[in-house]
C-alpha cells in the first residue's frame, strides 16, 4: 500500500507532515492541530478544522473503507465558519473528543448535509450568543436521491444560543442518539427539530439543500435530554409573593420588561403557580406584577424562579415513520414539551410515534405532547409513557375544530402527575382513538364518551378498575341504553345471539356478556 496517499502531501500547507504510519495504517488519526488549530478557545479555527474535513473527504473519496479517527483532543475550537462535512460518504469515519464555540452568526456549526455512516463521540458544540449560530448541528439529505444515514451519536451535547434549534435534522434515517444531552438558551428557538418535511428552512454555506417532503424513518434516542435552558435575561430569583387580583413578585435584578410572558417554578407554598403563563403588566427594578389573581392560592413560603416563555416547542416532529424514544428527559417553559407537526398535505399522518418512559418537567406547560392540525390526521403505532407530569391542561393538546386526530394502538400511561388533568382538553370530539390501551388517573379524565370515536381499555389508577369501552356498541340488556361497561373481579359469561339490538334479523352477530351482575349487548362480527 502507498503510504504517500495518506500523507499530507510533498508541500504546501501540510508540508508532507505523516499522517498515518506504517504500524498504523488501519487507522488513520487527524486532528485539527495538524492543520494549525489551536485549540485555545479564541480566534478563528474554522478554516484549520475545514483543511481537516476537506482531507477526511479526500481520503474516503480515494478509499471508501478507510477508517478515520478525527480526534479533537478533547481542545476547545472556536469557530466563525461553518464546519464543512458535507457530501462525505464514510462507514468508517468517527468523530469525538472535539469541542466547538460556535460564532457563525447564522449557520450551522457543524454542517453535514449529504453525510452517511458516522459516530460521534463526545462532541460538544456551544453556541456564542454574541454570534448566535442558527444551529449547532444539521443533517438533511441534500438532493432528492441522496443520503444522509447511519449515523450515531453518543455522549454529545449542545448548549448555549442557537436561533433555528440547537440540532436540525431533515430526513435523517437510521439514527440513533445515546446519552447526550442538547440545550438551547434562546427562547425564541427551539431545542431540536426532527422532520421529513421543510417545515423549518435550511440553509448551507456549502452544499444543495433540498425542499418538500421525504422518508423520515428509524430514529432513535436513548437516555437523552433536549431542554430550553434559561439563563441570563431570561430567569430571575424570586424573594417574595404578593397574592391579589394581579400579582406582585419579588425578583432583584430582574431584567423583565412590561409585555414579557414568564411562567414560575419552585415556588414555595405556590404550586399553582407553576401552571400560569402571564404577563408582565408592570416592573420597577425589584418587582413585576403580572395579571394572574392569586387570591385564593396558599401563602408563599419561600424560594422559587420566575421564567421567561419559550416561543416555540423545544421538540418538533413531523412526518415520521419511526420515530422512539427511551428514558428521555424533556424540560419546557411556557410551551409544550413536544410538537408534533403536519406540514405536508399529501401526508396526513404519523407512524410509530414511540414516546416511551419519557419525563417532562418545566413550567407553564398546557400539555404535553401538542398535535399542530389543520385537517383531519391519523397517528399510527402513537406511545406514551410518562410520570411526575407538569402539565396544567391535558396531557395531549391540539387538534383543530372540526378536525380529529385519531390515534391508532395507543398505548399511554400518565402516573404521578402534579396536576390531575384530562387526558384530551376540550372540546373532545377532535380526538379518536381504536384499540386503545390506557393507564389513567380516572374514567371521568379520559371521559371516551366524548371523543369523536373511541374504543379500547381504560385502567384507573385510583380505583384499579378496567373499563372497557366501545363507541356506539355497549348496550344494557334493553338493547337500546348505551353504557360503559366495567370489568372488575365478577366472571363474564358470554352467549351468543344472532340478532342486532331491537331487531328480529341483522347480518351482525351479537353476544350477551354478563359483568358483575349485569348483562351488555355487544357486537362480535359481522356476517357480510
């Protein structure tokens, strides 16, 4: 093998320095000092770590198997360009150690549109808010017919201000991240975009950016923690409440001005107050009044932040088909935690939707999970599995009047919520559900009776009693007075029947089921 192909060449900027020995072909190592970084902090390394990717592209473009290490040595990069690893496509090529300050006002830090088969290990990107960049990382896939798959990311993170998000991703399949963390301190941003439609632009210093819907499938999180995370102008200590029909609050040095919308959290003796979103009325330099009445909440004891509001969701999805989440971490303020978006009309839906073991916190939440429709749409495969909710509203939100979004083979558990809430607000009838399987503070909260369509089982956390319930079929032995039948510890004896409720004849089959001492018509199929 010629081990002049992996030197820097005879001169120029590399003045044919080794970049991989004999002993250690099967691994070539860059770093950005080779490329005259320096690693401190300050200045500009763009154009250093630019010359590194440049040479990743070149090596992989002469050998496609080549396995690369670009291994920031745990430097801190400073950075006024965006980082150019477009258009690389590697199996091999793996990326850690390497942390960056973003001051690329405007552009991504770490560009990698059109790039496949990567790892990232232990890569930092930090937003400079003087310099806001508008993300820290993006992927999409450039053009119609190209790739921006398998990728991995592990013990990465973001932090600091981004304007878009702090992760954009478009299209990205077969991805997955493990434990790491992604903060975005710019409220009027959000903290991570997840789609297969351009909902949010995209642009690139560097490559082709491609517009419209595309495949969005097999995207993975495990362990992760996407948070608005406020900082600066944006939080402020709170020393004391003063309850009324406007609310005075105690916060020196607070730098909030008349019209702000703030929400609060850890409010001694004010747990209501967590789910307020008001708005500033009145400042003096200690003090904001905001119009929220107190009047009938508890004494303040003590402690508490007030928040400035988040503009946006910190998460949004849209046009997934394979979307999951495990043991995941959510912290909003003023939004809710998640959005899932339907931006393309000729794709009205979401498949395998997995929200799984997912905890949110913050404050001023209306919901949880937000269904951002103009018409009619489905979810498909929709999980959620959460706790210790903070949710003031319900736990899902959105829909459109109307319109209904129906949920196919939910599966949703809600223990330990701050606030005992519906599960769907009203007015219901933009929700269905079939074939549900639901774990639920109580019936009344859930209150299928009132969706659009609904049928499935319903266990209560407070009483352990499972309901099952089928929209327009349950029937007393009259046949003629519709109710929610409930499955405790009696027996069911069922019998069947050949003849639909009232009627002497009917293609449908029904069956006497016997719960508790009481007999329900229900249907079983049908002949035609």
């Amino acid at each position: 093998m010629d081990l002049e192909r992996f030197r820097g060449g005879t001169g120029g900027k590399f003045g044919g320095e080794v970049l991989a020995t004999w002993s250690d072909l099967a691994v070539i190592t860059l770093t950005p000092m080779q490329f005259g970084a320096t690693g401190l902090g300050t200045g500009n390394d763009g154009p250093a770590l630019n010359a590194m990717f440049d040479r990743v592209r070149e090596l992989l473009t002469e050998n496609p198997f080549t396995i690369i290490v670009v291994n920031g040595g745990n430097r801190l990069y400073r950075t006024t360009d965006s980082i150019n690893v477009t258009n690389i496509s590697a199996w091999n090529l793996t990326v850690e150690n390497l942390y960056l300050v973003g001051a690329c006002t405007g552009k991504a830090v770490i560009d990698a549109i059109g790039t496949r088969g990567y790892t990232f290990k232990s890569v930092g990107i930090w937003g400079e808010k003087a310099n806001r960049p508008a993300a820290g990382f993006q992927a999409q896939r450039g053009t119609a017919g190209g790739f921006c798959d398998n990728a991995s990311f592990k013990e990465c993170f973001t932090d600091g201000y981004f304007t878009r998000a702090a992760a954009h991703d478009y299209g990205q399949e077969t991805v997955q991240w493990d434990h790491c963390t992604i903060y975005n301190r710019d409220h009027t941003a959000r903290v991570a975009i997840h789609e297969g439609y351009d909902a949010h632009e995209m642009t690139s210093d560097y490559a082709s950016v491609m517009t419209g819907a595309t495949s969005f499938i097999n995207k993975q999180f495990l362990n992760c923690d996407w948070r608005y995370l406020p900082a600066d102008e944006n939080i402020a200590a709170i020393t004391n409440v003063v309850k009324g029909a406007t609310t005075v609050v105690t916060a020196p040095g607070h730098q909030f001005q008349t019209g702000d919308k703030v929400c609060f959290q850890y409010v001694g003796g004010m747990t209501n107050m967590m789910g307020s979103r008001p708005t500033v009325i009145a400042r003096t330099s200690t003090t904001l009044t905001v119009d929220l009445d107190t009047t009938s909440y508890p004494a303040y004891t003590g402690g508490g932040v007030v928040i400035r509001q988040a503009e946006q969701s910190p998460i949004y999805i849209a046009r997934t088909e394979g979307f999951s989440t495990e043991s995941c971490y959510v912290v909003s303020y003023g939004q809710p935690p998640v959005e899932v978006g339907f931006p393309d009309p000729g794709f009205p839906r979401c498949e395998q939707l997995q929200l799984l073991n997912i905890l949110f916190e913050g404050a001023g939440q209306e919901c949880a999970v937000k269904f951002s429709n103009e018409n009619s749409v489905t979810v498909q495969g929709f999980a959620l599995t959460t706790y210790n909710g903070h949710q003031y509203g319900s736990l899902l939100g959105g829909g459109a009047d109307g319109e209904v979004v129906t949920l196919y083979a939910p599966r949703i558990e809600s223990v330990d919520p701050i606030f005992n809430v519906p599960l769907v607000p009203d007015p219901k009838n933009r929700f269905a559900a079939f074939g549900a399987s639901m774990l639920y503070y109580s019936l009344g909260l859930v209150a299928p009776q009132d969706w659009a369509d609904f049928n499935g089982q319903i266990t209560s956390i407070v009483t352990g009693k499972n309901t099952l319930y089928v929209s327009d079929a349950l029937y007393l032995n009259d046949h003629k007075t519709k109710l929610v039948g409930t499955f405790g510890t009696g027996a069911a004896v069922p019998t069947l029947g050949a003849n639909k409720p009232g009627t002497t004849s009917d293609p449908a089959l029904w069956m006497d089921v016997e719960i508790e001492g009481v007999t329900y018509c229900y249907p079983v199929w049908s002949k035609t």
